[in-house]
C-alpha cells in the first residue's frame, strides 16, 4: 500500500467534453503523479462525477493554496461542486449510542486494532450501558439522556462538546433518539446512520418481528447519511442475509445485528476514505 501523503478530489458537475482532460493536465504540469482515478457519468441526468488520488511528493503548488489555484484554473470553468482532503489529515469521529451495543462494540475493535486511520475522542449516549467499554478503550464518555423537555437544551449540549472536540463525523451505532433539523444541519451528509432493513421496510421499534410475521427469506441493514427526513437520506452501503423457514425471531435478531456491523463499518470506511459523493440525495461511491 502507498504510504506517500496523498491528496483527494470528490468531483461532480454538468457532463461535457474534456473534463478528465482539464484535471488531469492540472495535475500533471503541477508534477503531480496519480495513483488512482475513476469517474463516471449519469447518462439520464447528463451529470459527471470523479474521484482522484494523487502524491503531493514532488507536487509543485503548496498544500495551502491547491483549493485555491484548482477553483481558478478548472473547478469555476466547469461549474463544478468539488472537495479536497489530504491522506495525512485524520477525520474525528463521535460515536452517539444508546443501549444496543453491537455496532459499537464492532466500531472500537476495529479503532483499536489501528483498522481504521482516523480519531475518537468521545462517545455520547443517552443511557450508561457502555461507559465503561468506552473507556477501557481510553475514550471520553458522555451521558447527556434526552426528554421531550429538555431535547433543545441538551441537543446543544452534545454540539459544544462536537465543537471543542473539532468532529467533522458522527456515527450512529444505533442511536435510538431522533436529531433535530437544527442538530442535522450543524453537520450536513457528515452523520452515517445505520437502519434495521431495507429502507424503508418494517419501519418502527420491532422490525424483526414485523418481518417475522411476514416470513421474509431475506432481512437487510441500510447505512445511509441523516438528513431532516427521516430515515430518507442518501444511503452509502446496503447488504442481506438469508433467512430460513425455521429461525425463530431471536435468529433474525442474531443475523440482523451482525449484518448491522458490517453494513455500518463499510459505510464508514467509504466515509473515511473519501469515496463518497451525495448528489440529488444519493451516493455515488467509488469502491
């Protein structure tokens, strides 16, 4: 695996002749050497999207200034909505929980056993059940429980502790409170979610049981950024798992959680490895 510092462009914008052109000769008299590009168009909607990867060893526009010289040079010309992160740049991860401890458990082993390039300062849950896991693996906890009465004041709680600790990303590893519009919009498309089907199948409190009733041969789990509709934002990472004529609900539970694992983790690392674009409320993910 390449080790040198890199630097990444999420790119999207109306589909027209020469663009892979126009980056790519931006990079290249720039001394920048690629190491990885791919791109694709929506032919119905007419719509260019692009993901690139290059060393910034050798490059010859400091750091500093690329966003800048880049919007000058190519990202205006094309009408281009565009990012840029840098490989060396750690993202910061809150993880909000409540009781149902399963994605975190998964989240932390692989933090700890260095899976994952990125930092998490805290935890934040409405119950206590996993203060003590949080810790043990040398993170902040927080308790901050949530009441139709005190929502507002303890919703701004949780976003001066996201501040002091400079979050750019939040996890919900099944967190059972639904966040404000006002909440949502401090971090837009930067909360992954995990969901307990195929949205928006069996929606409500008892999924497996609903499904259960129904017989279904398949459950899903969908991980999917949070906007102010719920359950209804841009889904990043879907999978299934099979289901037979003889499990009980407690083997849908058991099957489903550990697909919620999974499902959750690839959104993340998707998240974390910038391969992610949301347009017109869904992902383009470059994987």
């Amino acid at each position: 695996m390449n080790q040198q510092t890199t630097a990444i462009l999420l790119a999207e914008c109306p589909d027209q002749a020469g663009i892979i052109a126009k980056v790519t000769n931006f990079l290249t008299k720039n001394n920048g050497n690629i190491v990885d590009l791919e791109q694709h168009v929506d032919t119905a909607d007419k719509h260019f999207f692009m993901r690139v990867e290059w060393q910034l060893e050798n490059f010859s526009i400091d750091r500093e200034q690329i966003q800048k010289t880049f919007s000058e040079e190519v990202g205006s010309a094309l009408n281009m909505n565009w990012q840029i992160a840098f490989s060396d740049i750690k993202p910061r991860l809150a993880l909000f929980v409540s009781q149902h401890g399963h994605c975190l458990f998964d989240i932390l082993s692989r933090y700890q056993s260095g899976e994952w390039d990125v930092e998490i300062p805290l935890v934040i849950s409405n119950h206590k059940n996993h203060q003590s896991l949080a810790e043990n693996a040398g993170i902040a906890f927080h308790h901050i429980p949530i009441t139709a009465d005190n929502k507002q004041q303890q919703e701004q709680a949780q976003l001066d502790l996201l501040a002091k600790h400079q979050i750019d990303t939040i996890v919900l590893a099944r967190y059972m409170q639904i966040l404000s519009a006002n909440f949502i919009d401090h971090y837009p498309h930067q909360i992954i979610n995990i969901h307990h089907s195929f949205l928006p199948a069996f929606p409500g409190a008892r999924p497996y049981h609903s499904a259960h009733e129904r017989g279904v041969k398949i459950i899903g789990a969908t991980s999917h950024y949070v906007t102010t509709e719920l359950d209804a934002g841009p889904i990043i990472e879907q999978d299934i798992v099979r289901i037979r004529h003889n499990d009980n609900i407690d083997d849908l539970k058991r099957k489903g959680q550990d697909n919620e694992k999974i499902v959750l983790s690839r959104a993340i690392r998707h998240h974390l490895m910038r391969e992610v674009l949301v347009y017109k409320n869904r992902c383009i993910v470059f994987v």
